[in-house]
C-alpha cells in the first residue's frame, strides 16, 4: 500500500502532477464493481473506500459512476483502453465526493460501516497494517435508465478520462429528476405536500377525482404521501404515542417480559414479536421496538368464527395464533393501563384509512373501485412502536423500501420528541431529504 499510496502522490504533486492533472482535466468515470455501484446510487452506501486518497483535482466535482460486472475483490477486469459501448460496462449517475481520509484504525473503520457498508469478513474490509481511504459522497445524481459506457481511458487506478462532450457533461443524460420534471404541488412541508382524502370520500364525482388525479400525480413523482382528513383522530393517535412512550419507559426486565421470547409456546402458529431491544438484529440496531400483527384478532374466537376454516388452516398460522397461544404478548394491564385499548384503536384508524386507499390507488390504476378490497380481506396488518435517540450511536435503519402495499407512519410530535425529522427519503434527483412534520 505504501507504494500504492506514493505513487498517486507522486503522480499529484512533483514531476508526474502536471501529467495526472492533464488527464483529469475533462470528465472523468470512477469504476465501481456490482453491486457496489448501484447502492452508492441509491444512496444506501454514502463513503466509497479505497486504498488510496481520491485525487485532489476530483474533490467537490461531478464523477461518472460507471459499473462493471462484479468480479475479484481489488482486481481491476477493465483494460487501460475502453471502446465505446463495451459490454459488461455502463454508467449509471454521477457523483460527488467532498473529502478523501484515511480511518485512524480499525474501531474507526467498524463503526462507520451504516456509511460505507463493507462488512468485516469481507476481502474489501480492515486489515492490520494497510490505510483505507473513505471518499464521502455529498451529492448523487442516478440516471433515469444506465446510459453504454463511452470510449474511455484509464488515468490513474480505477479513474478514466472519459471521451464525452466537455461542455456537454453529465446534462446529456437524463436523471430520474429530468425525466419527472418538478414535483407536481408543494407546501410548506417541501416535497411532499398533503392532501386531504375527504372529498374523495363524502365529495361529488368531481372532486373524487380531484383526490385521485393528485395522488396519482404524487406517486408518479415519489412514493411518498402526507394526508389528513376532516375529523382527523387526533386524540386516538396522541393517546397512541402516549402508550408507546409509557412502554419504552419501563424497565428491560419489564419490556423484555412483553416479548414473544418470553412466552412458552404450546402450538406452531404464529405469535406477533411483542419487544426487541436495541441492537438484538439488523434493523433494531439503534433502536427500540414493539410490534404486533392484526391485534384485535382473537385465537379463542377464530374457533368459532364464520371464517376459522382460513385462520385454523396452515396458510392462516402463518400470521395467527392458535389457541391457546397468545396473538399478542400485551405489557400487564395493572403496569400500563390503557396501553392495550389504545394501540387497537390507533390500528382500528390505521385499518379504516387502509381501506380509503386501496379505494384510491384502484382507481389511480384505473379498476374498479373495490377491485383491490376484495383481494385484501383477509390481510394481515403489522403494527411497529419504535423509540430511538436522535444523533447517538449511528444509523437507526438503513435506506430501504417497503414491500407491504403500504407504509403508514406517524410521528410523535410532543416536547422534545424529534417527531418526523427522525425519517428521510430519497428524491428522484438523488438527494436524501428530510420528511418535515
């Protein structure tokens, strides 16, 4: 690595600098193997990492992304000379780095894994004796659709002068931003404005169509929604928050006992998750969590129930209890008083506007209007109370999608809570941005 090292900074500075800044001069592709490339793009992975400090001139200038097929780790498969239109070769964005460092050691180079996102058993990760270099992305910009590499030519490591259009640069391809154009409405709230779903409901035909010509109009944007609607159950979701403040204040011994670990299990069936402690998997990293499925479901009642052939089935256990097992492992009522009545009625809401928007998006996707109700009678809805401290011990959940039809979220809003800025999205320009409440 020291020779490594010396060599870009000798090619930097001395006799060979004004040579690598010649060759840097125009626009310039960084080679990034799959599927590194990509989550750099999706803005999953925000430090890319090397062995070797990304040369001064590229600091705060846009950088071609240009993916190839994945192969050995640290071995370069693409020759010093690249023909236009190679196979195996694409660009997929551009990219800005603002800072090159080396981490300072090991501990260094493991906590900062939610940004660079290389594990330690990987051939990519920490070892004793060599320098890594973190390249901190500020800015991304995905291309609409992976544009053919261009003619190329190898600079300096995986750094190529690329044969574009000077003046041209990175505007000749379009980003998903220029395909959409601008975000069809905004407020106050940024990129995602509400909408009221009122009219949709008790409203003419017209103004129906109001509601679903502007979700539609969102969505094809960005996946996002902020809605409200008159009567809003404000208190239901306050006394909701409530409940799930009074539970993450409890003791560990407490909330561990309102865990489906702590059950004793008599039937294979499902029984919902109840507590996690911060940090007991992947997405519990930084934070605390609660969750149940369907919680006013009864394993007693299914017995007797119109449809207990579905839910005392195989298919129905994968998401219900059987008697005598619990569907919910609830704290004690005498330790948390209302916390039961209170997360059922928050769902109770929750399910109530689930059903106006399937209502809504069969119609955006122009069906029947109770076309995707009537696929969804039997569905199961997952609820998840969530408490973390903004700022300490890194990413709380790593940039993701949700594969459920929808992702309806609340924020508690009360004293010294940090209410929706605790959620980001990515925009269709590539920037992370926050969800303002």
């Amino acid at each position: 690595l020291a020779a490594d090292t010396s060599a870009v900074a000798a090619a930097e500075g001395g006799g060979g600098g004004g040579a690598l800044a010649e060759r840097l001069r125009g626009p310039i592709g960084l080679e990034m193997q799959a599927p590194w490339a990509a989550l750099l793009l999706w803005g999953y992975k925000t430090v890319e990492t090397r062995l070797y400090p990304l040369p001064a001139e590229l600091l705060g200038r846009e950088v071609f992304i240009v993916e190839s097929a994945e192969g050995c780790a640290g071995v370069s498969a693409v020759s010093d000379e690249v023909a236009a239109g190679t196979p195996g070769l694409r660009i997929l964005g551009t990219a800005v780095f603002s800072a090159t460092d080396p981490y300072a050691d090991r501990t260094s180079w493991e906590a900062d894994e939610y940004r660079h996102r290389v594990p330690p058993t990987s051939p990519y990760g920490w070892k004793d004796g060599r320098l890594i270099y973190g390249w901190e992305v500020s800015t991304i910009r995905p291309f609409a659709e992976p544009a053919p590499v261009p003619a190329m030519r190898r600079a300096v490591r995986s750094i190529f002068s690329l044969e574009l259009p000077e003046e041209a640069g990175a505007s000749q391809f379009p980003t998903l931003k220029s395909r959409l154009g601008s975000p069809p409405r905004t407020d106050a709230a940024g990129s995602i404005p509400t909408i009221n779903l009122s009219p949709f409901v008790h409203g003419t035909p017209e103004e129906q169509q109001r509601v679903v010509d502007a979700v539609r109009e969102q969505c094809e944007y960005i996946g996002f929604l902020r809605v409200t609607w008159d009567d809003f159950p404000f208190e239901t979701v306050a006394a909701a928050q409530d409940a799930a403040r009074r539970l993450f204040n409890c003791s560990e011994e407490e909330k561990h006992r309102w865990s489906k670990s702590s059950i004793k299990k008599e039937t294979s069936s499902y029984t919902s998750t109840g507590y996690r402690g911060s940090g007991s998997t992947e997405n519990n990293k930084n934070r605390e969590s609660w969750s149940c499925t369907s919680p006013e479901y009864s394993p007693l009642a299914a017995t007797w129930g119109p449809d207990k052939e579905y839910f005392l089935g195989e298919r129905g256990q994968q998401h219900f209890a059987l008697d005598p097992d619990p569907q919910v492992p609830w704290p004690d009522e005498a330790r948390l008083p209302g916390f039961r009545a209170a997360v059922c009625e928050y769902h109770t809401e929750v399910e109530q506007l689930g059903k106006v928007l399937l209502r809504i998006f069969a119609r955006v996707l122009k069906c029947e209007e109770e076309k995707l109700l009537g696929m969804a009678d039997k569905h199961v809805s997952a609820m998840n109370l969530f408490s973390f401290t903004m700022g300490e011990g890194g990413e709380v959940l790593p940039a993701h999608a949700d594969v459920s039809a929808f992702t309806i979220l609340s924020h508690d809003t009360s004293a010294l809570a940090a209410g929706s800025a605790s959620l980001q999205m990515l925009t269709p320009d590539g920037v992370w941005e926050e969800v303002h409440g």
